[in-house]
C-alpha cells in the first residue's frame, strides 16, 4: 500500500510538472510536440499522442507523436473513428477516460503496426467546457502499467492541456485578427493612393496573399455588358497564365465569383470538393476553400475579389470581416481609378475633336485652293487643243506646253493626295492594326514573303482615322521595298507611357546616313530621282502627328532602318451587336484577322453569317459583304461574278482605306456600297440596320 501511495505521490508531481510547462506555450505546434516530450521524459513511458477532432467530429486525427512512430503516423494521415474500435474513440465518445491493462485481451485496442512494443494503454478525453476536442494516449511497454486512480491523476494534467490548447488557439486568433486588420489598414491606405487601375489590382493581390499568408488571390471586373467577371489581376505565375488566357466566370450561379456579383454578398466554400458552384481551376490544384467577396460601389456591383487557401476550412468570421472591409476600400479605389481614365479619355476625346476641326478645316482650304490653282490650268490645256485644231498655233510648241501643263497639273493632285489624303478625314476609332498592315501591305504590292508581324494581345487596337493610318503606314513600308528591303517586321506592343502603342517598322535595306536622316522629314527631299516626290514620310508624319502620336526614324547605312510610331492604344470593343433588318449575310474575305473579329462580334445573335469564296454556290442571304483586298481571286472577277448573279444590289464593298476613285468604280459595277470596315459591336449594328 505504502508504494501504491509513493507512485501517487510521484504520478501527481509529474503530472503537475507536465501541467506548469505545458500551459506556457502558446504556439500550437511546439505545445503539442512538447507535449508529448514532456509526458514521456516525466512518466518514462513509451508513446504519447494527441488527437484532435476533425470538422465534422467523426474522426480523432492525430497531430502529434512521440518519435519517429509519431511522424510517420502523422504523414500517413492516422485517424481514428469516434467510438470505433479504439481506445481513443471510446473516449472521446463516452468523455471518459480508459486503460487497457493488457492490450493483448482489450477488445477496443487498436492494433498499431508503428507502435509493437504498446502493452499498456490509457486513453484520456481532452475536454474544454462540456465539449470534447480530442484525446490524449499514453502508451507503456509494461502490462498493467496504469491503475485507476492514474486516471484521475493524469486526467487534471489533461484538463491542463486542454486549457493550454484553449489558450493557444485564442492566442493564434487574436495573432491573426491583428494581422488581418493590418493588412486591411494597409490595402486601405495603398489602394486609395494609387489612381492608376494597373497598378492598383497587382498591388492588391499581392499584399492580401503575402500579409495573409495565403495560396491565391485575384481581382476580377464585370465587362461593359456586365455579363462576365473578367480577371484583371492574379497572384504569381498562375495569376498571370489565367489573365493572359483572357479567364473569364459568366455572372450567375455558376462559380462562386458569378454568385457573389449576383448575389451581391459574399460566398465561402470552406471545403470545395463539396461546393456546387466552386469553378474547378486547373491553374490553382491546391485551393482547398475560397471566398469570393463582391466589389460594390454605390450599390452598383464592379467585380469581385476571389481569396484561396491550400487547407481546407481556411476562413473565420474574423477572416469575413477584415477581408470584406478590404473589399469596401478596393471598391472605392477601383471606382476612383475609373474616374480619372473617364476624365482622361474625355480631355483626349476633346482634344481629338478639336485637333480633327483644325485639321479638317485646313484640310478643305488646302484642297480649295489647289482645286483653284488647277482649275486654270485645265481651261488652258482645253482653249489651247481648240487653237492646235484650228491650226491657230505651232502645233509641236503647243504639244510640250500641253504635257508640261497636264504633267503640272497631276504633280498637285498628287502632292495633294500625299499631304491630305484622297478623302476627308474620318473621326478616330479604334482601328484593328493588323486589318491595316494586310490592307496597306495589299495596295502597295508587297510580296507576301517579305512582311513578318508580330502584334501583342493587348496592342491589336490604335485609335486611328483607317484611311489615313493605312497610308501613312503604307508610305513607310514603300519606302523599304524601294530600299531593297528583303525584310519588313512590324511589331506592336502596349509602350511604357500608359494608353499608348508602340509600333516598329523595321527593313534591313539600303538604309540611310546621318546627312539624309537628316533631311528625311522635308517635303520633296528624295534620294531617288524627279520621279519621286519626297513627301512619304511627311505625309506619314502629318497623319501621325494628327492622331496625336509621335513618329521617329533611325538608319544605318547599309543596315537599313526602323521607324517607330507612337500612337493612342484602343481598347479592345466590348459593345454588344444589335440586330437590326440584315437577318443573313455571306461574307467573301480571306480568312484574315478582320473577318475572324466579324465572326466573333456575331456569336450569340440570330444573324446567320455564310462564310464562302465559292462563287458558283451562291447562298440566298439579305446582305452580301467583300473584302476589296482578296487575294484568293481578282477582285473584279469577283464583282462580275455577283454582277451576272442579279446580286450587286445586296453587295457592299468593305475596306480600311477608302479611295474615291475606287468607289466610283465600284458604284458603277452596281454595288448598293462602299463602307469602312466595322471593329466594334456597335459599328457592325449600324451596317446590319
């Protein structure tokens, strides 16, 4: 009796040295792992571990054990069944704690194949109020090792450490609530200081993930249809796959971001392999919960914000606050950002509108006056060809006075088609620059061969007047065909000046030295004869400089030249296409990068498009549209064709550079038009009207 009451003693002195270290720490994981030290160094005993229960508290899971057993169950994920066939199980089921003198005859004892040498089990319920969070066990090699009074002995040691965890989570959660709100003081404060939106939304995403410490973060913005949450910013290399891919969620129930703009509430899915409506991404295999919180302003929904953990059930109410008020102050500096690019866009829209008066203006008085100055001249060569009919003059004086007047004469037209172009100038629009390379490239005989572009996603739209940029833009590759150029690349990219592009012409011809660079700008300096009017790249310059961009030129003799054009970028048109009478068209073009746009811009309306060069089977449609620069046939043979099928009346000729002689010719084939070609939704709602 005498040493049942000595181990007592000693079991209660352990217990209260294993109680006092326990509930000083306060980080989770070193109390757990030291928990399990700490009984066995104390007790002497073979194996500690300590299970949790898991959300749905069906399973005890274990996470921490003593030795390498300990990690080698934790890696395999060890659990054990609440009141299965367990000692821990039983447990916690019954909040009771257990002992398994021999385990050999306990009929509960679970059998551990990492843990042979157990002969002795106890089992003991970790309780916080009346409420089991897990269990402890504690493993002899000895038979009969515990008594029942250990029980109550170590039991308080327990109850300790179910304190401790207690405490230790409260501590984590306060860590974590002061953390939360310092990085949403932060996102506040930085996204309220950043007025640029390309800016604003990287920034953001990397700061929710880095002060959050979590997997994913990504900011998407409704499209002008409000039908799509388009992702604007994503954090890391899979942030970046996804904007790049143009990754888009249809606003509804179908994904957790579609659901919260819908909603207009936020959503959390605490294990998404059990979510409906979680979009299952690719790029992000580790997301084990999400929340998506939606972006409001003025009660007017802008976006969302979608935040991902690796683990699963990642979010507390503490996490819904913080993030939410985050979301508020995003809004806000979304919203503020917009201002600013209206207030931008509609200065350079009175700009442009202002420079496009002047610009028309003069225009008109140039071609006035040069109509005046030709005008006589025209009279003259006619009174002279009466006079050399009557016999009235020397009639081979009169002929060189006739072609030097008729030469005269066609000099000023061209210098004036060169300086202003053949036709009045066209308000500025975003214009698919790809569309007026092939078009330029077309008029101006380019081989094929010898044109390489390259145009990024986000550079595909300047804003241009058409006409004039394609010849502005075809004056410069004639230049470097005539250079002997064997090689023209063209790229076109979005510069470092924000809304700007950059597009690089360059030719590996004969190239130029600094004298000539010098005077390349000079209208009518030509290095290549009477024959040549010099006015290319001025000409290519006024219609640059109209457009408020920039031109420059830089050559090397012998090593050619690279022209670099600086222009306004537009943005890629989003406007919806209205249907209008045209219920179906046939449309006859390569299968270009314009005609791949129209196609896009009709998905999704009843329009019927036929896309054909099949002149023998022509389809019955209400509108019939041709690319004036085909390559696949001549394009008047393709007219006559149309013309000998009773179709001309329904036959319009489009094109991205207007040219009024031609026009003419096409008018007098009979076809009901000519017409810039359409970039935008609502351009191609006007032509189906």
């Amino acid at each position: 009796m005498t040493n049942d009451i000595q181990r007592h003693v000693t079991l209660l002195k352990a217990a209260a040295r294993a109680a006092k270290n326990i509930t000083t720490i306060l980080d989770p994981y070193e109390l757990l792992q030291r928990t399990v030290d700490i009984i066995c160094d104390e007790f002497g005993f073979y194996y500690a571990g300590v299970f949790f229960l898991d959300d749905k508290k069906q399973y005890a899971v274990l996470k921490a054990g003593r030795g390498a057993a300990g990690k080698l169950m934790i890696t395999e994920g060890h659990r054990l069944a609440v009141g299965g066939n367990s000692m821990i199980g039983a447990s916690i089921a019954n909040r009771q704690g257990r002992i398994a003198l021999d385990v050999g005859a306990e009929a509960i004892f679970f059998e551990n194949p990492h843990l042979p040498k157990t002969r002795s089990e106890m089992a003991l319920p970790l309780v916080v109020g009346d409420e089991a969070i897990g269990a402890l066990t504690v493993q002899s090699t000895e038979e009969a090792a515990f008594h029942d009074e250990d029980i109550a002995a170590l039991q308080t040691m327990a109850d300790q450490l179910a304190i401790a965890i207690q405490n230790s989570n409260l501590h984590r959660q306060a860590e974590r609530r002061s953390r939360l709100l310092k990085a949403s003081n932060r996102v506040g404060k930085e996204a309220t200081s950043i007025l640029d939106i390309e800016q604003l939304l990287p920034q953001t995403v990397n700061i929710i993930c880095e002060a959050y410490g979590l997997y994913y973060a990504g900011v998407f913005l409704l499209d002008e249809a409000g039908q799509y949450a388009v992702l604007r910013s994503g954090y890391g290399k899979a942030g970046k796959a996804m904007a790049a891919e143009g990754h888009k969620l249809r606003v509804g129930t179908d994904s957790m971001i579609g659901a919260c703009i819908a909603m207009g509430e936020a959503r959390i899915a605490l294990d998404v392999g059990e979510e409906r409506v979680h979009f299952k991404n690719p790029h992000l295999p580790h997301t084990r919960s999400e929340m998506a919180l939606p972006l409001i302003y003025g009660g007017k929904a802008l976006g969302a914000v979608t935040i991902q953990s690796s683990e699963e059930r990642a979010f507390s109410e503490d996490d819904i606050t913080t993030l939410t008020t985050m979301a508020e102050h995003l809004a806000v500096a979304i919203n503020n950002a917009r201002l600013i690019d209206q207030l931008k866009e509609a200065h350079n829209e009175i700009l442009r509108n202002k420079v496009f008066e002047a610009l028309t203006t003069a225009s008109t008085e140039a071609i006035h006056w040069i109509g005046n100055k030709t005008l006589p001249i025209s009279l003259t060569v006619a009174r002279l060809r009466e006079e050399a009919a009557d016999g009235a003059v020397d009639v081979e004086s009169l002929k060189e006075d006739l072609d030097m007047i008729s030469e005269s004469a066609a000099q000023i037209i061209q210098v004036k088609e060169q300086l202003i172009g053949a036709v009045r100038e066209m308000m500025p629009r975003p214009v698919l620059l790809a569309d007026v390379l092939q078009t330029a490239a077309q008029q101006r005989g380019l081989q094929k061969n010898i044109l390489n572009v390259n145009i990024d996603s986000a550079a595909a739209y300047v804003i241009a007047d058409s006409t004039q940029l394609t010849r502005a833009v075809g004056n410069i590759l004639q230049n470097a065909a005539e250079a002997g150029a064997k090689s023209i690349k063209v790229n076109s990219r979005a510069a470092e000046e924000r809304g700007v592009l950059e597009i690089i012409i360059e030719d590996d011809g004969a190239g130029m030295d600094a004298d000539t660079i010098s005077k390349a700008w000079s209208p009518f300096f030509t290095t290549r004869g009477v024959s040549h009017h010099g006015l290319g790249l001025p000409a290519a310059m006024h219609v640059v400089s109209q457009g408020q961009g920039r031109i420059t030129l830089a050559s090397e003799l012998n090593k050619g030249t690279i022209v670099t054009i600086l222009m306004p970028q537009g943005r890629i048109p989003n406007d919806v296409v209205q249907t209008g009478a045209v219920k179906s068209i046939l449309l006859i073009d390569d299968n270009d990068d314009w005609s791949k746009l129209f196609v896009e811009l009709l998905k999704g309306t009843s329009v019927k498009l036929t896309q054909s060069v099949d002149l023998k089977k022509i389809p019955s449609v209400d509108l019939i549209l041709i690319d004036e620069n085909i390559s696949f046939a001549p394009l008047t043979d393709v007219l006559d064709a149309l013309a000998k099928a009773g179709l001309e009346s329904k036959t319009i000729v489009i094109t991205s550079a207007i040219n009024p002689e031609r026009v003419t010719q096409f008018l007098r084939h009979g076809m009901k038009d000519v017409m810039v070609k359409p970039y935008s939704g609502k351009e191609v709602s006007e032509l189906l009207k």
